[in-house]
C-alpha cells in the first residue's frame, strides 16, 4: 500500500469518533432545541424554589409578613393585576396582603420536594421488585403479579381522600412530625404505594427478556452470582428506562400533589402550594383574575416543560428514534 492511500485511510478513520451510548444520547439531546430550551426552564424554577428563601431576602419580601398598605378598604390589591409592582412581581393576596411571589416560589419547594421523594422512591421499589419478579419468576413473579394486580384495582384517588385524614393523626400520635410535616409524609407514603406497579411491570418485562440474552446466560455459565447478575447485568441496561420514568412521572406528582392540596388532603395553610394558591383563588376569580392566572400559568409552563423534557430524553435514550 502507498503512503498516498495510508494517508487517505488514516484521515477517514480520523473522522468517526468512538462516542459511548451516554455520549450519544446527550449528543441527541442538545441538538432537541425543544428538550434543551425545557430543560432550562425547569432547571431554573426548581433552583429558584430551593433558593427561594435567600432569593426572597434579597427581594427585601417575606411569605409571611402582611402588606396591608398596598390593599384598599375591600381588602383588595391596589393596582394593575393584584398589585403588579417591582416590589411585588405577581401582586398582593386578596384579603391577607401576602406577598404572592413569595408564597408561590416558597410553595413550590414543598410541591417539588414532595414529588421529587416520590418519584425516586417509587423508581427504586419498582426497579427492586420488578427485577425480583422478572429474573426469578415461579412463585415470587406470581405473588407480585397479583399484589400489583390488587394495587391497581383499588380506586387510589378515592383512597387517598377517606384515609388521609386518620393516616395524618396516626402519624402525629406517634411523635414523628406534626402539622403538615405529618401531611407530606403521608402524601409520600400513599404516592409511593400506589405508584411502585407500573414502572415494576415495566422492569419486569425487560427483565424477563434480558435474562434469556447472551450476556446474562454467559454470566451464568461462569458461575456468577444472582447478585452480581442483578448488579452488573441488568441494572446497567435499565437505568436509561428508569431515567425515563423519572423524568415523566415528575409532573404527574407534581400536579396531584397540587390537587390534593386543593381539594383539602393535602398540604394546608399557612404553608402556600400551588394547589393551596389556586383554592384560594377560586373566591377571587372574577374581582382578582391575576391572582387565579398567574399560579395557573406557572403550574402550566412547569408541567408542560418537564413533560417535553421527558419525551426529549425518551427520544435521546432510544437508539431507534428517528432524527
């Protein structure tokens, strides 16, 4: 061969770049100007949750302090919007004169801690189950089967709202917390519960496959273990899918989490979730529409970014997805 062509060869093999399926998937995530501009949105308001108590001091503003002189004598907000002003950027609470921007952003810490728990406690049971039921199957894959089963004939809604209440004094009796620490509890508990099946049905069907594949009957021909199959076979080729999971089921706890508030089970006052906000904005919708749309549209843009988000790195993950 002459050095002309070893030249040639060697600038085509300069071209392809060994990229790891991690490194592709990022590669197809930011070239999703969707994913990525969603990203940014999300990452902004649950940084700015967690930060809200400093960024609120810096505001010079306070969730709890009255500001009474920016209402008139209805108790209404003086102004455009509910008050919209550089001091207040979302207004004044109809009634009390709370600072709505504070109480939005405060509120937001607990609806995303609260999802947040959920979610990644509702992952890791339903990874440990459903490889449990998907590798061993026989008699354990059964009795998982039919638990799930019974977990998804229970009307959880309906569940959740009847027992919320006793579960909340069972959990104040016993000295753990009090209050609406007691009521995020057990909203995680009754989260986590009834949210373990789906994904676990979902491991168990990967894992049924995966342990009839090559690389897992080769571990098991040179004698490895059913742990280090669990650790090093499986789990490796299911964390894009748990990933996944993560990154939808977040907005759906994020919003039942804000229903349940609203409907009275869930966190209660003088703590200010979204749902909260929104019940008590009902009262004002027609003196104080502002006050009804400004929390509305922040649950919306949040909802809507994570979801995108999620379906971007669905996309990014699968590597039969179109470009």
């Amino acid at each position: 061969m002459s050095s002309t062509d070893l030249a040639v060869e060697e600038s085509v093999e300069s071209t392809f770049v060994q990229r790891s399926p991690r490194q592709i998937a990022w590669m197809r995530l930011r070239r999703n100007r969707t994913g990525m501009y969603s990203a940014y949105v999300v990452i902004f308001f649950i940084a700015a949750a967690f930060l809200s108590p400093i960024i609120i001091k810096l505001w010079g503003l306070s969730s709890t302090d009255l500001y009474l002189d920016g209402l008139n004598d209805q108790a209404m907000p003086i102004g455009f919007g509910g008050g919209i002003s550089w001091k207040h950027p979302f207004g004044l609470e109809p009634g009390a004169g709370r600072d709505v921007f504070s109480m939005l952003f405060t509120g937001s810490r607990i609806s995303f801690t609260v999802a947040l728990i959920t979610s990644v406690a509702s992952i890791g049971l339903g990874m440990l189950i459903g490889i449990a039921g998907g590798y061993y199957k026989g008699r354990i894959d059964a009795l998982i089967g039919r638990f799930s089963d019974l977990l998804f004939a229970f009307p959880s809604f309906f569940m959740i709202i009847a027992l919320s209440i006793p579960m909340v004094q069972r959990v104040e009796a016993t000295g753990i917390a009090t209050g609406n620490g007691a009521r995020i509890i057990v909203l995680i508990i009754f989260f986590v519960f009834f949210g373990w099946p789906g994904f676990a049905r979902l491991v168990r069907s990967q894992a049924l496959s995966m342990r009839e594949r090559d690389f897992v009957m080769a571990a098991q021909a040179q004698g490895a273990s059913n742990w280090r199959i669990i650790t090093k076979e499986l789990l490796p080729n299911l964390w894009p899918t748990a990933i996944v999971f993560l990154s939808l089921s977040l907005p759906g706890y994020l919003s039942a989490e804000a229903v349940f508030s609203f409907l009275g089970v869930g966190i209660q006052p003088p703590a200010s979730t979204f749902g909260l906000v929104l019940s008590d904005s009902v009262k004002y919708w027609q003196t104080d529409p502002a006050y009804l749309i400004i929390p509305s549209a922040m649950l919306v843009i949040i909802v809507l970014a994570l979801n995108l988000l999620g379906d971007a790195i669905r996309d990014a993950i699968d590597p039969k997805a179109e470009k």
